[in-house]
C-alpha cells in the first residue's frame, strides 16, 4: 500500500463544503508525483477510462500522520496543526463547480513515480 490513501469524500456536490481527505502513512518528500482524479467507479478494482478532473500536486514534503485535504472551492493553500498534533495541509481545486456530485464517482489516487513532458 502507498504513502498516501484517500480516506473519504465530504460534501459532495456542496461546493462550499466539498473536499478529498487524504491519509499519509510513510514520509513524502515531495506530493509532486502524486495526481487526484475523479472518473466512473465500474466496481471493485475497475474504473472507467474517461478521467474528467485532476488535481496534480505542488512539491511539498508531508510526513507520516498528517491529513491532506483538497477543496473543490477557490482558496488559498495552507497548512495547519491539527488536534491529533500532526499537520493538515489544506489544498484548493480552485474550480467553480462541483467534483463529486454523482453516486458513480470514483476518487482516484495515481502515485506517478517518474514522468516526461514532451512539447508537441
């Protein structure tokens, strides 16, 4: 199992309230391979090819048992001490509408170890 695992979905389709949690498990030293999506939840362990939002992380280092939070709604990231003395980092989507307002949706967590960008 990775690092990092989403923990739930909350306020779906309240824009105001609408966020990912996430748990981190193990020391990241940077979130920057690590890309959120939504896509068609088919069933267990199968999920639809069409990804239609997506979230890629800024590098940041987190460490074992803090929270990560990404809003749907506009904000400006931060991070604060939490009651369990760890750390929430808070991050905004910064997109106008809703993310997860269908009973369908599946949230995916891709752990990108390694990628190229090729101008075309």
């Amino acid at each position: 199992m990775g690092a990092l695992k989403v923990h739930s979905v909350d306020g779906k389709g309240k824009l105001s309230e609408e966020c990912v949690w996430l748990s981190v498990s193990a020391d990241i030293p940077s979130l920057s391979y690590f890309l959120l999506c939504d896509t068609t939840y088919l069933d267990e362990g199968h999920i639809s090819n069409e990804l239609r939002h997506m979230y890629w992380f800024k590098p940041k280092a987190v460490k074992e048992g803090d929270w990560i939070r990404v809003y749907t709604k506009n904000g400006t990231n931060t991070s604060v001490v939490n009651d369990k003395k760890t750390t929430t980092h808070i991050f905004y989507w910064n997109l106008g509408a809703t993310v997860w307002n269908k009973d369908g949706d599946a949230a995916i967590l891709f752990d990108l170890t390694t990628w190229k960008s090729t101008k075309v």
